[in-house]
C-alpha cells in the first residue's frame, strides 16, 4: 500500500529538482548580477506609438533617469502601421534602449473573444486557439523583426517551443529574446525553471509574489526577473518602492517593472489618443525617477547600469 510522504521528504525531493522545498523566508542575497555588475535596471510598459518613444526619451533626458528597456504596442503591434514600427526601433537603438514588443494576435481577437468577458472563461489563460491564431501571432511578429526588433513579449508556451526552435534554426535572428508575460500567472520556482529550459530570456512574475517568493524563484533560475513596483489597479496598484531595496537585493539581476493606471483593457485601447499616451508616459518616467532616488537614498550598494548596456539586445539597425 503506498504510504503518503512527510511535508520534510516532499521539500527535499523538490529541493533536489533544483526547486527550493520551502519559500525563501531567510530572504538570502542573490549571488547574481547583470553582466556589468549592475543589480537593477528601469523598465517601462506602454510605449504604444512612435510618438510615446519620442515623449519617453525626452522626459528620460530631462529628468536625468536611465531608462534601460521599454515594453512596447501593449495594445498589440498590429494597430501601429510598418513605418511607426521602424521610426520606434530606430529611436530606441539611438537611444540605447531594449524594446520588448507585444505581438498584435491575441485570443481576445478571434471569434471566440467572448469566452474571455464572462468569469470562468477570463480564468482560462491567454494562450492562442488553434493553429491559424498561432500563424497569425508568428506573422505579426515576423513584421516586427523586420521592422527591427529583436525582444518580444510571450505568453503562451506552445507559442514558445516553436519560437525557440526558429530561433535555433535562424528562422529569426539568433539574438531574439523572449519575455514570459505576467498574464501566463507564473508564481513559483518549478514554474519559473519550466520556462527557462524553454528559452525564455527574461519573465515577469506575478504581480503580487512576495519576497521569499521571489528570493526562492531566484535559488531555482539566473534569468533576469522582472518584477512591478508600479502596476495597475486592475492587478492591485501597488507601489512598491521603498521595497525596491529588498527586491533588488534578492532578485537581482531585475527589473523594476513600471505600469501605473486603471487596467491594460482601458489604458491600451488603440483608440486611445496619441497625446494622452505621451502625457501618461511622462508620469512613468516621473514614477522610474522616484524609484532610482529610493534606490540611491536606500541602496546605494546595490547599483545599476549606465544608458546602453553591452548587453542590452537594441533593435537592428535600419
């Protein structure tokens, strides 16, 4: 008869997965670092046209804040026309900036977008439904790395095992990094070490994950980690900056994730004016500059990288 396991001998066979057994309450500091020795890097969400690029770089320059990647067309890069597409790529490289961008095909936009409006179908994930929404994702992203990217958001993990591949057998550029979006509602060390042996680069934790949660996903993956210290109402609108700190200090090598506003339904509808997206995105920057002077007053010794990181993949050149 198969006798149940203690809770000792469940946390030891995880923990000899690679997968810490308890979460990490002792909080331990990351032995890890960027490759320049950088702790944590500025990160902003909603760069949603050419003109929110331009708006960013200048409130960057003029506030004096490194802002080291963008997440950009999180309202889905189709709604952007080819020429925006490269004038925003092109600005970034100039800039020294990391682009993510957030390929247009999602489930929301087939026929069965209903499903996604009532509870129980909202709980089902955003992964893609079929192969012709597949192919429809994968072209819209091909149009982007011709337009010069080379970052792109992703959630689902389908999506992702082909997209691995064709990055192995250069069906796109060997350099392409790809981001697990925090709407695949990864929270644990296994979930975390499943997606990095998929290829994922870089991945946003949900965003509530405590800090012994997120120093146990650090002892499980040394891929870079991208946590919200700013995000909308509609996932909880913390502001989490006085424990930038303590994340940075267990996370590292991360990302200060910046998302402020009611919920990513309202603020990243494509009808939504260019101007309000380039007044939005200069209260971002105001929010990133509060966290590097947190981050200066607080942990001075936990440092960040300069504009234009070695290892920052910037778009193509044109």
């Amino acid at each position: 008869m198969f006798k149940a396991k203690s809770l000792e001998q469940i946390r030891s066979f995880m923990a000899g997965l690679g997968i810490p057994g308890r979460d990490a309450w002792e909080l331990p500091s990351s032995p890890l670092t960027f490759p320049d020795g950088a702790h944590w890097r500025l990160e902003i969400a909603g760069l949603e046209r050419a003109s929110t690029m331009e708006a960013l770089l200048a409130e960057a320059d003029r506030r004096q804040v490194v802002v080291h990647r963008v997440i950009a067309a999180v309202g889905g890069s189709t709604y952007c026309d080819f020429a925006e597409l490269k004038a925003m790529a092109q600005m970034a490289r100039q800039a020294g900036v990391e682009v993510i961008m957030t390929v247009g095909q999602r489930k929301g936009w087939d026929a069965g977008a209903r499903e996604l409006a009532t509870p129980e179908g909202g709980m089902q994930g955003w992964r893609l439904r079929g192969s012709d929404q597949i192919s429809y994702w994968l072209a819209d992203l091909m149009r982007a790395a011709e337009a010069g990217f080379r970052g792109f958001l992703v959630y689902d993990e389908g999506v992702l095992l082909i997209l691995d591949q064709m990055r192995r057998e250069g069906f796109l550029p060997p350099e392409t990094i790809f981001k697990f979006s925090v709407f695949g509602g990864y929270c644990n060390a296994a979930g975390a070490k499943v997606l990095q042996s998929l290829g994922v680069n870089t991945m946003n934790p949900s965003s509530d994950v405590s800090l012994p949660i997120l120093a146990g996903i650090r002892q499980a993956v040394d891929m870079t980690l991208d946590v919200y210290v700013s995000i909308v109402d509609s996932f909880g609108g913390m502001f989490r900056a006085y424990e930038a700190p303590e994340i940075a200090r267990v996370a590292a090598p991360c990302y200060f994730k910046i998302e402020p506003g009611t919920s990513e339904g309202d603020i990243y509808k494509p009808w939504v004016s260019e101007a309000w997206h380039q007044e939005f995105v200069r209260q971002k920057v105001k929010i990133a500059a509060i966290v590097q002077e947190i981050m200066g007053r607080h942990a001075p010794g936990l440092t960040t990288s300069a504009a234009g990181a070695a290892d920052l993949v910037l778009p193509a050149a044109d």
